[in-house]
C-alpha cells in the first residue's frame, strides 16, 4: 500500500540496503529523495529501534519517515517522523 502511494505521489520507489540494516522504500522524485520505513507498530522500544537504525545511519538531509498502524499522535525521533500510516495517506501529495 505504501509502495503504491508512493509510485501514485510520483516517485520511483526503490528498496535500500546499508550495512546497518534495509530501508524499506527509497523513493526519489524532481525534487529529491525520501526515505520511508513501513511497520506494524514501534510501541515497543525494540522495534522502535530496529525501524530507526537504518535511517539515523543515512547522513544526508532528506526527509525520513516511519509509517506504522499506531494510531498515536505524530512523533519526531532525532529528526525522524513517525506517523499513523492512513492520515499519511489521507494527505493531499
């Protein structure tokens, strides 16, 4: 569903892979890149961290997302959004 959005929003989506871990869509359009992690739920701090390993690892300054289905406010993790995926979709590209 995510990857779907994505390539709908205009970007060509990839998979990524680091040496700490995978992200799970790269997605780059004219106007730069977007890093999205996709999750069942973080509520549990191993998760969390599991999903926010391979982003804080990347040093550039594009945008890092984590999409869950935790229906919990928004959240900002050093720089890193976490959001309830289906207000993400429900937003305007």
């Amino acid at each position: 569903m995510v990857f779907l959005e994505l390539v709908r929003r205009g970007y060509r989506v990839y998979s990524g892979k680091t040496s700490h871990g995978e992200i799970d869509f790269v997605a780059e359009n004219g106007w730069g890149t977007l890093y999205v992690q996709a999750a069942e739920s973080v509520r549990d701090p191993a998760a969390l961290e599991r999903e926010l390993g391979p982003l804080r690892k990347i040093r550039d300054f594009y945008p890092k997302l984590i999409l869950t289905l935790d229906q919990d406010p928004e959240a900002d993790c050093d720089g890193i959004r976490r959001r309830y995926v289906l207000d993400w979709l429900m937003e305007a590209p």
